[in-house]
C-alpha cells in the first residue's frame, strides 16, 4: 500500500489537523508515514500545502516525487489547482468549491470551478455549506477529510478514532460535531465518485 | 443473513481495527513527530539539563516541545526563551561549563547573531554535552536568506552531525552528547527546513539521568586570555584528526558498493533520501557515499574518488562538499553538482531535481492554469500592524519616499501592498541601526519600525546609540505583547519597554503609547507627525495583542463549541 496526498489550503484554514487525524490513523494501522508540513510566514493567509505519503514499506523522501501524487485534497478551490502539476495522470481531485477570498485578483469563480469539473477524477463540495448545516462552520476542514477518507485505504474506525483522540480534551459535543462532518464528507464522496 | 451481507464490510474493518489495537499495543510504540521534535525528545532521553533558544522558522518547535513536555518538566529542564540567539549560546555554554548537558537552538541567521560565542565555544571546548542546533531554510520559506551552517561548523573547527531523517535526528542528539563529553568540543546539529517541518514515526530508547554537574580539571580553560587561548587553540587544531577518525568509523556516513562504476555519488544528509526516491527498490545502480557527520570522512570519499569515472555531489544548501572535491582549479576527475549546473545553483533539492541530476525522467502533471492567482503571506484580518501603518502612511505623505526602515517580523508584510509601507528588512535590530545611519547622511526625518520582541532581541543596543547621537529619528516599537510571527511565543519584552526606552535614556514627553484602532487613527497620525519633527530620538509604542494570541487566549477561556480542530 502506497498513497501520496497533498493537502492544500490556505494558512489557518485547517489542512495540519486533517494530516494530524490521517497520520494518527496511518500510525496505528502500523503504517510508514511522512508528513512535510509548512510553518512560519506563509501561515499567515498564504498559500500553504502538506506532503503526506503513507506506505506499507519504509519512505525515503518527504516531499512527494512531481506527478506522483494520488490524491490532492483541498480546502479551497483555487488552490486545488496549484498543485495540478504534482498529480499523477490517475490521481484524483478533491476539494471544498467555497472560495477564501484573501487577494485582490483572486480568479473568476465559475472559471475555477469548470476547470475542476474538466478534471476526470474529481469530488467537488461546499464543504463549508455541509459544516454549517451540521452547526459548526469551522468543521469544514473535517467534512473535507470525510470526502477523500474513501480514497485512503485506512479503516473507517481507524480515523474516526483518530478524530477521538486528537479531540478528546475538547468535550464529547466538539468530538460529536466533528464526526459527523467527517461522516457527511464521506458520504458525499460515496455517492459521487 | 440481508443485513450480514450490507454490513460485511463494517464488521470486517471492525475485526480489523480491534487486531490492529491489541497488535500496537504489543509493537514497540512508536512517536510521531517533526524533525524539530525528535530533536527535543532525543535531548530530553539524553539527559539533557537546558535548552536555550530564541524562536526562529524552522526551529522553534525543537524549543516548545521541551517546554510542553511533562517529562521534562519533572526533570526540572530549563527551557525558558532567551532575548537573542547570543544570550541562548552563551547560556548553554554556561551549562555545559558547570557539567551539566545543554543545547542552544537557533534558525540558521540566528547563528550569525551567536556567532562569537560559537566560535569561541570552539577554543573554550565544552564540559558537560553542548550541542548546538542550526536549522537552515534553503530556499527561503521564511528567511532572508539560504546560508548553509555547515560552514559555520567548518569554521569553528567542530564536528558536524547532519541527520537525513527524524530517527537519526533523534538518535544523533544522544551520540552527540557522548561525542561532545568525550571529545570536550561543542558539537554542531544541522538541519533543514524539510527535516524540521516533517513528521515520522520515531522510537525511543531508554532515558537517561541527567549529569551531576561538577567543574572541569582545568579551570583556566574558559579564560580567553591570549596566552591560554593559543594553548587551547592547538589543542582544538591537534584534536581534529580524531574527529575525522570519528566520521571514518561513524555508523552515520556509510558506503554502499555499486556496480556501475561510471559515477559515484555522494549525499550528504536529507538528500539521501531524495536519491533513494529515484530508486524504488532502493537499489542503486553506483557506489553511495552517505555524509551525516563531519568532518568529511576523507578516506571513504578517497575510495570512491579512486574506483568511479567521475563524481555526483547531492548537498541541500550551498556545495560545501562539491567545492571540497573540486578544488580552485577543478583539474581532477569531473565533479557535478551545484557548481557546473548539474544541479540548480540556489534553492532546496527534491526528488526530481536529483531524478535531472541522475538523467532519468521523470513524470510530469498537468500545468498550473493561467488564470490561477498567486497568494503571499498577509497581515491577519484585525491584525494591529495594519492599523499603526495605515496611521504611519498618512504621517508620512509630507515627506518624500524611502525613509521607513523595519525589522523581522509580522509587520514586515506590510512591505506588500496594498500598505506597502517600508523600506528595508535586514537583520534583527537594523531598523533603528540603519535609520541612525541613514539620518546621519542627511534623511531627516527617518523612521524605524521594529517589534516588541525583536526590539529586546537586537534593538536596545541600538537605540542607545540613537540617545547617545541625538538621532533625528523616530522609533515605532510595534508591541503586539508577543512574538507573532513564530506562532505566538513570550516575548522578553513583555511589559518592559517604556521601563527600557528610559533607562536608556530617551526623554519622556517622546515617549508614546497609542493604541492602534482605526477610530483613533487621527490621533495617532497627529502624534506620529509631531515626533516626526521632533529632531531627536522620539519612541512611539503603538500597542494592542496580536489577534492570534487573543483567540487563542479566548478560546482556551470560553473551550467555544464551534472551535475548529
């Protein structure tokens, strides 16, 4: 088993919790994993990305080799994109389609979106539409690792205990809330992948 | 029997999870963590007594995890942030000098700051385990720029550890304690941000107990004095054929035999496993020299000088290995690298960069769309820089352009637009150094705009010669009650400037607190324009917290439900 992601998004939008609860999981399936994340300046409403490779055998390099990534998976629609020339011919493309606006001369929306749905292999979603409904809008990091959770190989309970542990000091409502993102992004993505 | 065939697939992954559980429970458990952590749970398993920093991308993680540990806590570790990365080595040396192991970790300019001390450890040597972290930042994620620490080591005439990844890292803390006792040197660890910043499954071994402490036989060692220092001198220069003995016989630089003599590589560190990459059985084809500890070890890198045709040098930061092998004149066999093109000159490497390098190909994505926009870094929204800029803008449009000198931080976005406020980012501390300068050549006024933290970091000094010039300048001391930038660590200035600015003499009627917020942006830029024609030193403090440390702070108050993972 050998899975390449990168996780895209803007700084402060989530992306190193969604890699934290996928490295738990990985972790306890006595997985290899490395994780390269970024720190410091881009934080602050930049650009950011995680290179997160899961393998059943020892991984040498913790950036993801270009055009091997399998999955993409991001929190922002424009930046999904960024990172096209990372993805493998087969890979797939998931992503949240709610815009973060931070930079003047952010693209055409519809543009964007087109050009996601050009992509073969493609799950698009309002993720933050999801989390609202569910009542908590900062979920939409975790209906986003519900939606790619289906392309993991990882066990269902696996994460979901992931989710538990890394939440568990924050209170049974925050860990409930936050399941069921993660239950309604996965379903999203089995009923349109 | 119809819900036993819906639900297989559940119950299957359900078995699995369980036998999965009880399987990790027995395995030897195994940590997850970044480069920078495996660092800090090494020192605190070697027995380590302090660790001494001040916050620096990519190194601050090393630091915060000592100070979050409970372990080391109950071990009584010292981990308190220090005021500059000169205070933290000499810190450290302090330790090492009464028995007891230390470390000082710094990002790689910060070295420059520790420089003396550093260089001077060196001659001193150490006592108890010294070890000192330089984490650089090739292709400068969050840097002014990409120098490579491992001149530094070669510099100071210390040995080197340079881990490819986090279990080495872990490991090499706890050799490089015992190396640094035995050896009496200072021991320099070198990484890279893409080791720093990157997570791995670690295993521990036995903690040890701390040092009892307890001074050295010599007690003149530490005495600088050119007489003992000549002594001690040679002793360094005599003890360096024992450290290249070291890296000959270190289980860190190893050879792998290749059949294919034509080329031999050698890869030092983290680039050994953008090598390894290329090659998914991990198979390859030429003879390896992996480099993780210096001096180089010359005898292995004879051997494989000798047996292939020519020499690939894989280095992430500047070529110090491949301009060892080249020489001034690059007469010998042919050496490629960074400095014949093989490789890009600047910048960090990656898979496939090393794929180029070994002619292989390699496959490619799709384009990026035209259309798609590029997103730098900006200031948070109610971040209180924007509002002390937008009030400095305005106090500023009297003069002619070019007069705002700043410093590392935050606030050095506001060199982006839409602000686009300032004129120069240096070195910690510059901004009121240059502006003094810069008044001195007639800019008058000229203004400088440092940070809270930064200030205490490499500004007092500074400022004293400002008082002690009657500069014409005017200072904002941008105090945020924290040290934003680095994700929110305390900063030694807290509560302290005004205190400072008039012990160091600057006169109180310009001296100034305003509260950056838009509804007094008047006031501030009356305030900001009187000090402007002010021809002395005038401190402006425009103060109010950083709204990152507010939400943190109020979220950990209130636990809000709503609080995203």
């Amino acid at each position: 088993m050998k899975k390449d992601i990168i996780l895209a998004g803007v700084g402060g939008q989530g992306i190193l919790s969604i890699a934290a609860i996928i490295g738990t999981a990985a972790i306890n399936a006595g997985l290899f994993l490395k994780q390269a994340e970024v720190h410091g300046m881009s934080q602050r409403g930049g650009d950011v990305q995680s290179h997160l490779r899961l393998s059943s055998e020892e991984i040498a390099s913790d950036l993801i080799p270009g055009g091997l990534t399998d999955l993409i998976v991001s929190v922002e629609p424009m930046e999904s994109l960024r990172y096209l020339p990372m993805l493998s011919p087969d890979g797939w493309l998931i992503t949240n389609t709610e815009p973060f606006v931070n930079i003047p001369n952010y693209p055409d929306i519809n543009k964007v979106i087109s050009e996601i749905e050009a992509f073969p292999r493609h799950i698009a979603l309002n993720a933050e539409q999801i989390a609202k409904d569910l009542g908590s809008v900062r979920s939409a990091n975790i209906v986003m690792l519900g939606a790619c959770s289906p392309f993991l190989d990882l066990d269902y309970y696996l994460l979901e205990n992931a989710i538990r542990n890394i939440l568990q000091n924050k209170g049974e409502e925050l860990v409930k809330i936050n399941i069921d993102a993660f239950k309604a992004g996965l379903k999203f993505a089995e009923e349109n992948k | 029997m119809e819900w036993f065939a819906k639900n297989i697939e559940k119950l299957i992954s359900f078995v699995n999870y369980i036998r999965n559980f009880n399987q990790n429970k027995f395995m030897e458990h195994k940590l997850l963590l970044l480069g920078d952590e495996a660092i800090a749970q090494g020192a605190i398993d070697a027995g380590l007594s302090g660790i001494y920093a001040y916050p620096g991308t990519p190194s601050t993680e090393i630091t915060e995890y000592v100070q979050r540990s409970k372990e080391a806590h109950e071990k009584n570790i010292s981990s308190e942030w220090s005021a500059n990365e000169k205070t933290a080595m000499e810190t450290a040396l302090g330790m090492s000098y009464a028995g007891k192991r230390a470390m000082a970790c710094m990002k790689h300019v910060g070295l420059n700051v520790a420089a003396d001390p550093f260089i001077n450890s060196a001659i001193t040597g150490a006592h108890g385990g010294l070890i000192v972290v330089s984490a650089d930042d090739p292709s400068m994620h969050s840097s002014q720029n990409e120098q490579d620490s491992r001149f530094y080591g070669k510099f100071a005439m210390i040995p080197i550890l340079e881990p490819s990844n986090q279990q080495e890292a872990y490991d090499m803390v706890n050799y490089g304690f015992n190396f640094s006792e035995k050896m009496k040197i200072p021991v320099l660890l070198r990484i890279t941000t893409r080791l720093a910043h990157s997570r791995a499954g670690v295993k521990r071994n036995i903690s040890k107990e701390q040092n009892k402490g307890g001074l050295h036989d010599n007690l003149k060692q530490f005495i600088l004095l050119p007489a003992i220092a000549r002594k001690q001198y040679k002793d360094l220069l005599n003890k360096q054929s024992e450290f290249e003995k070291a890296s000959e016989e270190s289980s860190f630089n190893k050879y792998i035999a290749g059949e294919d003599k034509k080329l031999g590589i050698i890869a030092c560190g983290i680039a050994n496993n953008y090598l390894m990459e290329n090659y998914p059985d991990r198979k390859v084809p030429y003879p390896v020299l992996k480099i993780c500890q210096y001096p180089v070890p010359k005898k292995i890198i004879e051997k494989i000088y000798d047996e292939c045709d020519e020499i690939l040098v894989l280095e992430d930061g500047y070529p110090l290995v491949e301009e060892l092998l080249k020489g001034l004149l690059g007469k010998g066999k042919k050496i490629k690298g960074r400095l014949d093109g093989t490789i890009p000159r600047d910048g960090e490497l990656n898979p496939n960069i090393v794929a180029t390098a070994l002619g292989k190909d390699f496959t490619k994505g799709k384009e990026i769309p035209e259309f798609i926009a590029g997103r730098p870094p900006s200031l948070c929204r109610g971040c209180s820089h924007n509002d002390t800029f937008l009030a400095l803008n305005e106090a500023m449009s009297d003069y002619s352009k070019g007069r705002v000198f700043s410093d590392i931080g935050c606030y050095t976005l506001s060199a982006l637009k839409p602000l686009e406020s300032i004129n120069s980012c240096v070195d910690m501390g510059a901004s009121i150094t240059m502006a003094i300068g810069a008044a001195d050549a007639g800019m008058i006024p000229a203004v400088a705009t440092i940070g809270d933290s930064t200030f205490t970091h490499s500004g007092i000094t500074g400022l004293l010669d400002a008082v002690n010039n009657k500069s014409p300048i005017t200072i904002l001391i941008l105090d945020n009650l924290t040290t934003a930038m680095t994700g929110g660590q305390k900063s030694s200035a807290f509560g302290k400037i005004e205190d400072i600015c008039l012990g160091v003499g600057v006169e109180k009627e310009h001296i100034h607190i305003i509260k950056p917020l838009i509804k007094y942006h008047e006031g501030n830029v009356k305030i900001i324009k009187e000090e402007l024609a002010y021809k002395g030193v005038s401190v402006i403090i425009p103060r109010r917290e950083c709204v990152q440390t507010l939400n943190k702070r109020m979220r950990a108050k209130h636990k809000i439900k709503t609080v995203s993972l």
